[in-house]
C-alpha cells in the first residue's frame, strides 16, 4: 500500500477533520487486523469507511467480496487507483453516508462480516444502527476511541457503564481484538485505539416492538444519570407518571432508588417487560 500522506498530497487533498478521518497506515497492522477477522474465500464483508485502503487490500485478498461504503467522494478515485495497481476487482465501492446506507439490501440472502475504523462523532449512531440490524450480520470487527472501547467493554455498576454500553451487550458478545497505537496512523490522532470484536446474537422472547421499547426504557433511565431510576424515568419522551413508573419497578423487583448504571442486560428487558404491561393497562 502507498503511504496516506504521499496519496492524498500527490492529488492535492488532506484528511478531512470534520470526517474524523485519520487513515491507518501500517500494513502490518492492518495484516494483523484482517488476520483477527477469520474471513475467508466464503465471507461477504461491509467495511465501513475504507478510506485509502489500507485494511480493503488485505480484506479484499482474503474473502469473497468486499463491499466498501465511502462518504467522501474526493478520496475514492485514489482508492481505485490502489486497488486496480494490486489487481484487486472483488470490491464494490458505494459512495454514501453508512448512516443512510441500506445494509439489508447489501447484504441480500448472505450474513456480513463487518469491519471499519470508525468516525468518533458517529461510532454510536453506528452501533446502533448495526444492532438494529443484526439479523444480516454475523460478527464486527470496528476500530474505536480507546475510551470509547472502554465504556463498550465496561460491566454495570461501573462509571464507564452507559446507555450504550446496554444496548450493545443485549445484541452482542463484544471483546478486546488489540490496542493500536497512535504511531499507526496518518494524520497522527492524539488517542489510542482500540479494535473491538461483536458477536451478534438474538435474543429470545424479543421481538421487534419489544426491542424498541427496551431501548427507549434505557434511553430514558440514562436521560437523567444521577437521578434515581424512578425520578429519571418520569415525564421525558416516553410520557410516563411517577405512579406508573413505581409500579414497573416494583412488578420488575427493581428498587426504585437505584440509578440506570446499576442494571445489568437482564435487569432492563425485565423493565421494559414491566413497563409495557403498565402501558396496557392504563391505555
């Protein structure tokens, strides 16, 4: 692969900071990346912002197909000129915003592996996104924010345990690929990365509205972090009194003076359960 900065200074082009784009460029690091993704010559991969290549070329050598969602359009024909030097045409690049991309349609009647080196001002709309969609995708392997990492990685009851940390762990089995350092990239970012893996799974017993719901109850119980869970809970977008609220918690063994950080997975689908059956009832 050519260097990052000899590319885009060749073309007269710079990384675009609103993009949060900081290319990786060691190959060995991204060998080592793809090594740890376990595809193979049967594996359809989404990558998610594949910049100048560097992770597209070993991927691409390694599995069926590569399909490679770029939102800049200025850095794509750099891309091409990468891949048709190393005669690579098992990749089809769309120029699109991932956010607004039709993953489903991507991925037809196959699973996707995904992978990408993801934008900090949009690594959780992504997440999202994926577990949303989860039912056409086998496993991820996305490059954070080390802190980010943290929080994705942090158990309940600890100061990194968050909203999405909730979300995620419901949809996924998530562990720690490799730290990469911030020598490996160009511009050099002033953070460490880290590489994390998802095993996405289903869970039984939930189905589509269940699913929204769940996530607008740990929305709601976060919306107002240091407040109890019966105080946080109350008003907000979803419009429920104190009394019903009190009565969900306590149909759902929850102590109601407990705050959001300190529910596990399990603790908030048996919320939310709680509450759509107080909903019933009062509707």
């Amino acid at each position: 692969m050519t260097h990052p900065g000899e590319l885009l200074k060749k073309s007269g082009l710079y990384a675009g900071k609103e993009l949060g784009q900081n290319f990786l460029s060691h190959p060995t690091t991204a060998q080592m990346i793809v090594e740890k993704t376990g595809v193979d010559k049967e594996t359809t991969v989404l990558e998610i912002g594949p910049g100048l290549g560097a992770i597209t070329l070993p991927l691409a050598r390694s599995c069926k197909q590569v399909v490679a969602v770029e939102k800049d359009r200025r850095i794509i024909p750099l891309l091409e000129e990468e891949l048709a030097g190393e005669g690579i045409c098992n990749v089809t690049i769309i120029n699109q915003d991932i956010l607004k991309t039709d993953i489903r349609e991507i991925a037809g009647t196959e699973k996707l592996v995904v992978i990408g080196n993801l934008p900090y001002n949009i690594s959780s709309q992504i997440l999202f996104k994926l577990v949303t969609i989860r039912q056409v995708l086998t496993r991820a392997f996305l490059m954070f924010q080390k802190e980010l990492a943290q929080r994705l990685l942090s158990s309940a009851g600890t100061k990194d345990y968050s909203r999405l940390s909730a979300v995620v762990q419901y949809a996924s089995k998530i562990s720690r690929v490799a730290d990469i350092g911030p020598n490996n990239f160009f511009p050099r970012p002033e953070v460490n990365s880290t590489v994390l893996r998802f095993d996405f799974f289903e869970t039984k017993g939930m189905g589509e509205a269940d699913e929204i719901l769940l996530f607008s109850v740990i929305k709601a119980a976060f919306s107002k972090r240091r407040k109890t869970l019966h105080n946080a809970m109350s008003g907000g977008e979803m419009g429920l009194t104190k009394e019903l609220v009190g009565i969900a918690l306590k149909n759902a063994g929850i102590d109601a003076s407990r705050r959001a950080e300190t529910l596990n997975v399990q603790e908030f689908i048996d919320l939310s359960k709680a509450v759509g059956k107080v909903n019933a009832l009062e509707l």
